[in-house]
C-alpha cells in the first residue's frame, strides 16, 4: 500500500478521495441496502468499531488511523477486539446498541455471522458498515451474495491486490532463472474467506499470465503464521524433489510461515521466493539485514482503511450521504530496499 505522509486533514474540508487518494465504487447500495434504517444523528455521533484479531499489527493500525479521524470530527469511538472469536462478535453488537452507538464497524471472525448481526443492527436502526472482509445479509456466505445484499465495505480491492503480489512473484521468478519442472507454487488462505479467495485468485492468474506452467498446490490455513507453518511443512513433505518454491497467500502470516517451513525444511532463501501481504511481518525478515525467502509484500496501511470507514460512517450519520458498495486504500509494494522508505511501521 502506499501509504499516505500527507497530514490527514478533515475530510469535510478537502474531501476524502483527494485526502486519501482512494476510489470508491459506489454501485450496488441504495437505499434499499442493509442500512436502510438508520437515522440520521444531530447531536454528537458515537461509533463502535468491533475488529477480529485486534492485536494484530494491521489491525492495531486501523484502530489507530480510526481514532485519529474519530478525534478530528469530534466523534465518540469505543474499539472492540474480538479476537477470532464469531460468537462474541454477535454480543459485542447487541453490547454496542445497548449502548447507544449510532454506527457499527465491523470486521468479523466469521462471515456465517453476517446475517445476524445486520438483522440485529436494522431492528436497532443503527448503521453498519463492515471494513476487510465482506458481509453478507442473506445468508453465511459473500461468495454466493447477491451484490445488493453484501454490506457496504472498506478495505482493499483483493483482485488488484492479488495482481500485484502474482506479477511480483513472476518478475522475482524470472530474475532467478527457474524451471517450471522444478517448482512448485504454495497458495496459502483461510478457505472460508471470502476476500482472501479473491487474493490468491488473482496472484494465480497474473503470475500464469506471466509465467505459464508452474503448478500451484493450494494449502487451507487459518491465516496465522504457525498454522500456515505446519500446513506447509506438510505440503513440502508430500512434494519430495522440489527444488524451488514461489510462495503467496492472503496475507503476510501466511507467507511467513510458509517462508519460515521452508527454512526449516533446510531450504535456503536462494530457491524461495516469497511475496506477502501486508508488509509488517516481512519488514521483520527484512530488519535483520540477512537473506530472506520474503522477497517483496505489499503493503497495505490499516491507518487509512480505519480513518476512511470513520469518515464514511460520519458522512452517512451527519450528512446523509448514502454508503458506497465498496471504498478501497491504494497498495505499495516494498521490499528488503525499500520499505523504511515506504513508511512501513515495523515493530
């Protein structure tokens, strides 16, 4: 993601789209949307962004890039980490409605909740707006939604996100010299997400477009990096012979436990390359100044996808401008050369 050094002035000044740099799509939500309820707020607003795996570095940021926008529009903001627990997401909300917050930002563990919690919010006529991962109203899958009945969203686009991390992969391939006959692709995701089967997707498609041949094994994960550790140990295991590994995945978790159960499988940085998404793992491989199978990632900043789902829940409360379908953040993609420059925050 490239990330924004410009100070973030409110937006009701300059305008969200040319504060941030974002584009919107704003087709498929209307006032017959998921919303449709909600009241607008004269008074001061008060918003509660409920996030799953809060401690996550990412998300540590949206939380942090929300808090900033929230204190510049006089916004009352409570932040709930949900861990990856589905059932406590569906008590925080009836928890936030209870106490009188006029929006609902969420980023759920499980999309099987979704319904749930928009049947739960249009009773309460309180907006909902989902950030990351897409929500459905209808049933337990996005994936099978209709456009109409997924929640407006803020986040990333995954098809120009998986794209950039595919073609990436293919010029770190080429530069390398490989053989097709050789390697071997590891696809790493959480299978039940919907935004993460976009990602790898396009990764798939634009590295094929580039580099034709090399197959790809698909590897289920639960998006952490020792779950992906173990599920491609595995999968290196089963695949004797291999001599080089191209690796991508959702995110960066993904990609550095696959890095990472390759090196343990006596596998040097030389014959990996992996791609990430996300970046804040990946600088961690790179601060260490030695060789890493982590190759590039891109990054994405949470600080902008929570300051924009603020602003556009405070847009929609006070001025009544309706939800667009989709909002996304712009991407940067950083390597061991450049990502202090980028501005990529590595703790």
């Amino acid at each position: 993601m490239s990330p924004v050094r410009a100070r973030l002035l409110p937006a009701a000044a300059l305008g969200l789209s040319t504060v941030l740099g974002l584009t919107a799509c704003s087709s498929g939500q209307t006032a017959d949307g998921p919303d449709s309820q909600a009241a607008p707020v004269s008074g001061k607003i008060s918003l509660t962004y409920l996030q799953k795996q809060g401690d996550q570095e990412y998300f540590v940021g949206e939380a942090a890039g929300a808090k900033s926008r929230a204190a510049e529009l006089g916004i009352d903001l409570k932040v709930v980490n949900l861990g990856s627990d589905a059932n406590k997401t569906v008590g925080e909300v009836q928890s936030a409605i209870a106490q009188k917050s006029n929006g609902l930002i969420v980023v759920v563990p499980d999309p099987a909740v979704g319904p749930q919690i928009v049947q739960t919010a249009r009773d309460a006529e309180v907006a909902l707006l989902t950030s990351d991962d897409q929500v459905c109203a209808t049933g337990p899958s996005p994936a099978s939604c209709a456009k109409g009945d997924l929640v407006p969203r803020i986040g990333f686009s995954g098809e120009q996100m998986g794209a950039e991390v595919g073609k990436r992969a293919a010029a770190e391939y080429r530069k390398a010299g490989w053989k097709a006959a050789d390697t071997r692709i590891i696809s790493a995701w959480k299978q039940d997400v919907t935004v993460c089967g976009d990602r790898v997707k396009a990764a798939g498609a634009a590295f094929d477009a580039a580099v034709p041949g090399v197959r790809t094994l698909d590897v289920a994960t639960d998006n952490t990096p020792t779950g992906a550790q173990d599920k491609v140990a595995a999968t290196v295991t089963a695949n004797p012979g291999v001599k080089h590994w191209v690796v991508w995945g959702c995110n960066d978790e993904n990609v550095q436990g696959g890095v990472t159960a390759l090196r343990n499988a006596g596998i040097g940085p030389q014959d990996i390359d992996g791609v990430g998404l996300g970046a804040y793992l990946a600088c961690k491989e790179w601060k260490s100044g030695k060789p890493s199978g982590m190759k590039a990632a891109l990054f994405i900043n949470g600080k902008d996808v929570g300051a924009l789902a603020v602003q556009t829940m405070y847009d929609r409360l006070k001025n009544g401008k309706e939800f667009p379908a989709e909002a996304f953040a712009p991407t940067k993609m950083v390597d061991a050369g450049t990502w202090q420059a980028a501005g990529v925050s590595c703790g």
